[in-house]
C-alpha cells in the first residue's frame, strides 16, 4: 500500500511540473532559512556546555546603579571578593579566579626572542583548573599555579613558543611577559590541551595569581578594595550539589550588605551561569544577543509557516484538476483515510524534494551572509544534528501543509467529482474564509517586514548624512605600545609632523569618536555654589582639536601642561553660561585636582549618534597614550600615505607595529548590527513577498477556476476584458488593504522601538507605509490581472459547452 501510494505521488509530480516548482521553491526556501537559523541558534548555545558539572559553575556579576538610576552590570568584580568568597560562604566547592591581560608582550629570554604580543594571557589561580577541567601534558594540576612566578602553558602555545619541543621538556623554560605595568618572568610548570570544543575561554597562557601579591602589584591591578571594581577581574564559583542560584545569590547579598555596611548605596553580586557567558560579556568580543537570536527564530517561523500557507492555498485551488480522479477512487471504493494518506504522502515526497534542495539554498545563504554570521561558525548541513532537524521539519510541514488539502480533496461527492465539479458553497464557507484569511496573513507579514526595512534604511541614511562636529576624511590613527616609552612615541609624531604630506599628528587615548568612554565627575562653581557635574573625559594633547577639525569657540589650545584643560559647549550650557568667553579662566576640581579652562570647543559627538552628547572635559597626561593620529593632505595618494607612516611606526617599534586604520571605517562601524539586521530583514521581506506572491497566484487561480463559467456567461453577455479583470480583482484590493492595516501597527511599534535607540533619529515616515501598501497593492493586481486575462480571452464556447 505505502509502495503505492509513493509511487502514485511521483507520477503526480511529475505530470504537473510547474505545480511541483513551486511548491518545491516555495518549501526549499523555507527550510533553508530554518536550517541556518538552528544552526546559528544551536552553535551560540553550544559555548562551554561541555564542562563537568556546568550547571553548577557560575560568573560572579557586579551590579551598580548610576547617577541616573540606570542599573549597570559587569562581569567584573572587585579585589577582595575573591579572597573570602568560599570562606565566607560554605556551599561554594571550588572558585577560581582570573584577571585577564591585554596586549602583553611575550619574549623568551633564554633564546632571546620575541613573539609579540597577546591578548591570551591571564592571571589564573589552581582553583580555575579544577573547576574548568582539562588534559595535562605535563606538570602536576595539584602544585603547578600554587607558587609565585610558575605558568601553565597550553598545546598551541607550546607549539608556538617551543617548536620541536615536547610537553614534558619544556617544564622549567622560562617565559617574560610584559604588560602595561611590569615584566613578570614565570617558569612554566605545566601543559594542557587546548579545548577543541567551542568556548569562550581563549586562554593559552596562566600565570600563577599569586604572582601579583608577591611582586605588591595588587594595588595597580585593582585588587585592594572593595570599592576599586575592575572587569579584568574575574571570579568563578562552583557550588555545591544540594545549592542551585538562589542560594548563591542570597549568600552574595549577605557578602555585599557585610562589607558595604558604611555606604547608604552599594554594588551587588549575582551569580550568572556559565552558560550565559557567551551572551553577556566574554573574552574576544563575540558576545550574540539574545534578543536577536530570538529575533532570528522568530523570521524563521514565519517564513516557514509562510511556505505553508502557500502550500495550502495552492494545493486547495488546483483541487479542481483532482476532481475527476477523486471521484474515480470513491467509485471503486477508496474511503476518506485512505485518500487523506494518499495526499499526505504526495505532500511528503515534494518535502522530502524541498529539503534535499535547500541544503544546496541554506550553502548560498551561508556564504551570502558569511559577514554576518559569528566568525568560528562553519557549520555542515549533512551533519547527524542538522539532518535530524530535517528530518523533524519535514514530518512538521507534510502534517501542517498537507491535511487540510487532504481532507478537501476527499470530501468531495463522487458524482460531482466525476464531472469536474467541486461543491456549491452556499452562505459562511470554512474554506473560502481560510484561503482568504491566509492570504492576508501572508501579505501582512510582508508588508510588515517591507516597512521595517524601509524605515531602518531611512534612519541609517539620515545618521550618515549628519554633521558630527568634526573632520573624518582623510584623518587616520594607529595603536601604540600601552605605557610605552612617552620619549618614542613623541619621537614617532615629530617625525610624522615632518612629512610634507602630513597636516597635523595628534598622541592621546581617545579616537576623536569611539565606542569606549571614560565619565567621572566634575566640581565647578556657579553662582558661589560648588556644582557637581557628571563629564565626558578625553585625554588628549594641543594638537588634537586642529588635526581632527573640531572648531574652537573661545580661548586657545591648551600648552600641553597638566592644569589646562578644554570643555565643550555643552560643559559651557550645564553650568548655566551662554557666551564661551565668560568661562576662559574658570577653574574646576577634577580628580581632586584644580584645572584652568583655557577654551571651549564646538559639541562633537565623541560616541555614536545613539547618544546624546554629554558635558565634555579635554584633559593632558601623557603617559598614557597609546594612539597616534594623522591628518594626511586632501591632494596626497592615500595608499603611498598609509604605506609610508606604516613604515616609520615599525622603524620605532619594530615588535609592536600596528597598521593604520581610517576614522570613517571606526564611524561606520557604529551601526554594524543596525545594518546586519537591515540586511536580514530585507531578506525575510523579500522572501516573504515572493511566498507571498505565489500564494496569491494560488488564491486566484482556485477563484479563477470556480468564477470561469460565470466569466464566459459575463463574456456573451457583452463584458470586455477590462471588466472582467476589474471583476475578479476587486476582492483582492480588499485583502491587501485588510493586510495593510493589520501590518500597520506592528510596523509602527517594532520600527518605533529601534527607533527610540538613536537620540538623533527620524520622525516615524507615515508616507512611506502608504507608498509600501500601494507598492504591495499594485504588485498584487499585477500578478492577479495577468492570471485573469488567460481566462478572459479564453473562447467562452469551450467552457460552456458542456451545459
């Protein structure tokens, strides 16, 4: 029987070729989406889900809340936290702790060389290895971070230190890192394996956490008080079987209300799962959000269910070509099971069809939006994981798509089935309510998609076309050693200064704009009363508003020495002053010191057009540059330019060169993800209107074929093709308008939401959701008006000939 009914279904695909590519079209699209989508979502779930006993390894988190009333939260956590936390509460079995180094130089001195440098390098204490678990190579897990100065090293640092060397003859070699405060020199005694599993610890290097208190470094780390709070510094527990959460969080509260008891207001502790990590804060800046995950399922579904609905709607109106063998089957005794099995296996073998086809759509739509996709993500669609989820979507689509078909086809009455009839539907009809109703949702989903797209395209053109307050062509900068020599970075800009294509070399820590930020607070007086005042902090020198175009109001540049300082206009506007000049030679405490300010400088926006800007202060310690910025002449070759300040960095810091990057690729960089999204969006909604669109031709060609004797009736009757165009298309004006209006809300309220994100953002473009409805309108009628005139100008002796 089964035998069959497979080998009836291909012999029906095959007879109705066009049916089938749609269809499979349609379906394969579908999948294809789902398929990446789940194994986008399945990747990002996957992160550290491999450690023993992960359910019961947790971050400790840090919540503050600003001056604002804003609830900030970090994955850092302060110094002492660290040593008390598993003495203070009894259920913790393990903590392990970590601060992470960034750009750390690695040399090993015994072969005079120099790797360069690292942002895989942490302080680690035993505990981190006995919670996050790991192959040894060599050395002993129990002794090897137990004592000051000794390291553990991973496989691919081994290979990459020590090549040629095996794991066990490397234990004693001595390795010097050099971070932005010292020159730590460790023995390495021990080796691990790398994780071949994903993970968010990047780590190749541990030095022994007992190494800071021994070389009194506690204080530059951080590490000394409970109100230095410090993201470098991590802290895992693992906690007991008989704890979950809750537990750790009320001991964590009992541990911040005991040690901030002489503060009105104090930080607060949580415990976040490991498997929260990747959706948080991490180590390399792969963090994915979870709302746009969510996001992401959510536009699967719906243009999978899209697919279905297509499904349906076109399976139903070509029920009419099935009539006669529908009939025929009841005749000779088939029963209503057997003819809803017979469909749903028809319908089965075009899914199977479609999935097959979109492992070769999901491959294309990878590679489309590679860029958009994380950047260890590879995934194989013939995996055991995927094809299962194949497999599972495909009995999904076969139930939701073929029985309603199914069971209209056999519920049609032989007798009239055999004549080419289907029912007279007489008052309410189930089925035309549901074809119809489809439809809508189908073109309400596009429309919706089209709106959003069309808005967040308007707002990113809008913000790209905004004055920033400064120049950004031509304007490029380059990462220095942090804390290096101050006497060779000056040296490096002197010499740049010389090259007579260079307009200007400003040294600071600060890109004129960036998405990093530095806010402290500020005392200035006004009116007699010391006013505290919340400020935008950038560290820069004299040369930095010239060389990056920002106009001066008043006053001059400071003279490169600690006092002088400049504020901005809104600095000028907080403290209730209107004329610039009023406030040359006020002085404000700043960092318990007192500042001259010299002059006030335009409002610039120093973050991304998402802020507001706030009450800026330009401040002069040079010690901690690490930036280099040129501004390079408008008539010079920008690649000769580049290559040769390239060329002078590397003559200076031959181990620490760093190329040069452009500021407007910085800028564009701001709104990434508000362009990924824009690009996922805009394809739903084109694949949403092409669903859509085949599931109007469906739709129409069920009422074409039910309204063609009374077209060739209106055709003697005297009605030109125009009129019969406008008869069967007016019904479909009505279902696009009832979709424009459904979709007009949820448009407003998801493009409102986005919206509200930018402070320099659009009005809401109601026109534009007209243009969309009359655009979605006029495509309809297209695809309607072409179907209609085959029947129009079909010979109404033909159709009428059998009455």
């Amino acid at each position: 029987m089964l035998y069959n009914y497979i080998l009836i279904a291909i012999r029906n695909i095959k007879r109705n070729k066009l049916r089938t590519l749609v269809h499979v079209l349609g379906l394969s699209m579908g999948i294809a989406i789902c398929l990446v989508i789940f194994n986008v979502v399945w990747h990002a779930y996957s992160f550290d889900r491999f450690h023993t006993d992960s359910e019961r390894i947790f971050r400790i988190n840090t919540m503050e809340e600003w001056d604002s009333g804003n609830i900030f939260q970090t994955s850092g956590t302060n110094g002492p936290l660290g040593e008390v936390i598993d003495e203070e509460l009894s259920f913790i079995e393990e903590k392990g702790r970590l601060y992470v180094l960034y750009e750390t130089m690695v040399i090993l001195p015994e072969q005079n060389k120099v790797i360069g440098r690292s942002d895989k390098v942490a302080f680690s204490n035993p505990g981190f290895f006995k919670i996050f678990q790991r192959e040894w190579l060599s050395g002993n897990p129990q002794t090897a971070l137990q004592e000051p100065n000794t390291a553990v090293i991973t496989a691919s640092s081994l290979q990459k230190y020590f090549p040629g060397l095996a794991a066990n003859e490397v234990l004693g070699k001595e390795i010097l890192w050099i971070d932005a405060s010292d020159s730590i020199y460790a023995q390495v005694q021990g080796v691990v394996k790398d994780y071949s599993e994903n993970t968010d610890f990047i780590f190749t290097d541990f030095i022994s956490f007992s190494t800071i208190s021994q070389k009194g470094k506690a204080d530059w780390y951080g590490l000394h008080s409970w109100t230095n709070l410090n993201t470098s510094s991590q802290l895992f527990v693992k906690i007991g079987e008989n704890s979950d959460k809750s537990n750790l969080d009320e001991g964590l509260a009992i541990l911040a209300k005991k040690y901030f008891d002489d503060q009105e207001s104090h930080p607060e502790f949580i415990g976040e799962p490991l498997a929260e990590m990747h959706f948080s804060e991490n180590f390399d800046d792969t963090t994915i959000s979870k709302t746009l995950l969510n996001g992401l399922v959510y536009i699967g579904i719906i243009i999978l269910l899209l697919a279905c609905l297509n499904f349906i709607n076109l399976e139903t109106a070509l029920a009419i070509n099935k009539a006669k063998e529908v009939g025929i089957r009841k005749t000779l005794g088939s029963n209503r099971s057997q003819l809803v099995m017979q469909f749903l296996n028809e319908t089965f073998v075009l899914v199977l069809i479609a999935s097959a086809f979109s492992l070769f759509l999901a491959e294309l739509i990878k590679t489309y939006f590679s860029e958009y996709l994380p950047t260890n993500f590879d995934p194989s669609f013939l995996s055991p994981m995927s094809l299962m989820f194949l497999g599972l979507i495909a009995v999904i689509i076969t139930l939701i798509s073929g029985l309603y078909p199914g069971f209209v086809l056999a519920s049609y009455q032989p007798q009239r089935a055999l004549k080419g009839e289907l029912m007279h539907e007489h008052g309410f009809s189930i089925g035309v309510f549901l074809r119809k109703n489809l439809a809508v949702l189908q073109f309400t989903a596009s429309i919706t998609f089209i709106i959003m797209v069309l808005v967040l395209t308007s707002q990113l053109k809008y913000i790209s076309s905004q004055p920033l307050g400064f120049e950004k062509e031509a304007v490029m900068y380059t990462n220095l050693p942090f804390m290096g020599e101050r006497s060779q970075r000056e040296l490096l800009a002197e010499r740049m200064r010389n090259e007579s294509f260079v307009s200007g070399v400003s040294l600071s820590n600060n890109l004129v704009s960036s998405n990093s930020i530095w806010t402290s607070d500020a005392y200035v007086m006004v009116d007699s009363v010391e006013q505290q005042m919340n400020v935008h902090v950038m560290n820069v020198d004299s040369a930095f508003v010239s060389v990056n175009g920002i106009p001066l109001l008043a006053g001059r540049k400071p003279h490169n020495v600690g006092d002088e300082i400049l504020v901005n206009r809104n600095f000028l506007k907080a403290m209730g002053a209107t004329d610039p000049s009023d406030i040359i030679g006020q002085t404000i405490n700043f960092r318990a010191e007192s500042n001259t300010i010299v002059g006030v400088v335009e409002n610039f926006n120093a973050r991304n057009l998402k802020e507001e800007i706030m009450p800026m202060v330009l401040i002069y310690q040079p010690d901690y540059y690490y930036l280099l910025t040129a501004k390079v002449s408008s008539q010079q070759n920008l690649s000769y330019a580049k290559e040769r300040l390239e060329a002078m960095v590397e003559e200076v810091f031959p181990y620490d060169a760093s190329g040069f990057n452009f500021i407007d690729e910085v800028l564009e960089g701001f709104y990434d993800v508000d362009r990924k999204i824009q690009g996922v969006l805009g394809f739903a909604a084109g694949i949403a209107i092409l669903i859509s669109i085949l599931g109007l031709f469906g739709l129409s060609s069920f009422t074409i074929a039910q309204r063609s004797k009374e077209v060739s009736i209106r055709k003697v009757m005297g009605a030109d093709i125009l009129q019969i165009i406008s008869l069967v298309s007016k019904q479909y004006v009505w279902l696009v308008l009832v979709s424009f209006v459904l979709a007009a809300y949820p448009a407003y309220y998801l493009s409102n939401m986005w919206l509200q994100e930018y402070a320099y953002r659009i009005e809401m473009p109601y026109l534009l959701f007209v243009g969309v409805g009359f655009g979605v309108l006029v495509l309809a009628l297209l695809v309607v008006g072409f179907h209609s005139l085959g029947v129009a100008k079909t010979n109404p002796a033909e159709i009428l000939k059998s009455e």
